[in-house]
C-alpha cells in the first residue's frame, strides 16, 4: 500500500504506520508512506520527518475506532 501527499488528510487520518521490527507504531501524522520501500514522512512537533525502515520495514493499518 501506498499514500501520497496528495491523498486528503481525512483519508490519511484512517490509517497509521506501523514498524515490522518491532511492530510499534510510527508516531505523527501521515504525509506520504510507501510500504514497498518503507520510507514515510510524518508531520510530528510541528515538523515533517522523512523516515526509511528499509524495504518491507513498514506496514500501513487501519486504525482502531
């Protein structure tokens, strides 16, 4: 799975990212994720992070209501 910047926020909010190391959440809010590369970049602080697990190094699940 795949979510680009252009992909609306409210769509973003439905879905976190989490890590297959260790399977902990990333925390922040999704800017663009690619489960492929396990790159992502989050919005966290007030500040946008860009953030590489390696490939397959992450995965994008629904979040929880």
């Amino acid at each position: 799975m795949k979510l680009e910047s252009w992909h609306s926020s409210e769509d973003k909010r439905r879905w976190k990212i989490v890590r297959t190391d260790n399977y902990t959440d990333v925390p922040g809010e999704i800017v663009t994720a690619d489960e492929t590369t396990g790159e992502c970049s989050v919005h966290v602080g007030g500040e946008t992070k860009t953030l590489s697990f390696g490939a397959g190094g992450i995965r994008i699940v629904g979040r929880r209501r």
